[in-house]
C-alpha cells in the first residue's frame, strides 16, 4: 500500500509539472503563434496524461476519487505556486496564500 501511494503521489506531482508548463508556460512567449503555442502544449500535455492517468488507475486502488482529486489539486497549487514564481516571475499573494490553505483544509476533510 505504501508502494502504490508513493507510485501515485510521485506520477501525479510529474504530471503536474508538465502540465503546468503545458497550460502556462507559453504565458513567457506571448510573440509566438498561437497555433505553435497550442501545438507545443497539446505535445506536454500528452507527456502529463501518459502520468496522470496510470497515477489515477493505480492510486483508485487505494484512494477514493475525491481522495485522488484532493490531492491533485493540493499538488496543482504546490507545483503552480513554485512555477509562478521560478518561471514566471510572479509574485504569490497573502489572499493567494489564504486561498490555498483553505483548499488544503478542505482536502483534510475529504481524508478524513
């Protein structure tokens, strides 16, 4: 069980990785054509499914749904946050902060 929700947790942080890059990173490139842009994401994301879908199959052996939802999105937060500011160049707000804990109480109640 710990294999597997290891396996899960790490499939779905590399997933998010690339499809963070894939949603936002063209954000840095705003002179290139929209179409090279979607070309380019559509390929990450490709890269993102071919993890997120086998976290998603292996982790519903041991988590609910909503368990595995929760636990995307507190990594979706975790992985943006640091590309926001390491690529991007973005600050994260105080309310961002807020925002984000709030998100992550309410996984504690979907674990709970």
């Amino acid at each position: 069980m710990l294999v597997k929700s290891l396996l899960t947790l790490s499939m779905l942080l590399i997933a998010n990785i690339f499809m963070t890059f894939a949603w936002y990173g063209h954000l840095k490139y705003k002179s290139v054509n929209l179409l090279v842009v979607i070309l380019i994401s559509w390929s990450i994301a490709f890269i993102e499914y071919c993890f997120q879908v086998p976290a998603n199959r292996i982790g519903s052996s041991i988590f609910s749904t909503a368990q595995l939802k929760a636990m995307q999105e507190i990594i979706t937060l975790t992985v943006f946050s640091a590309f926001s500011i390491f690529y991007l160049k973005e600050a994260v707000t105080l309310n961002h902060l807020i925002g984000f804990v709030l998100i992550i109480i309410a996984a504690y109640f979907i674990f709970k």
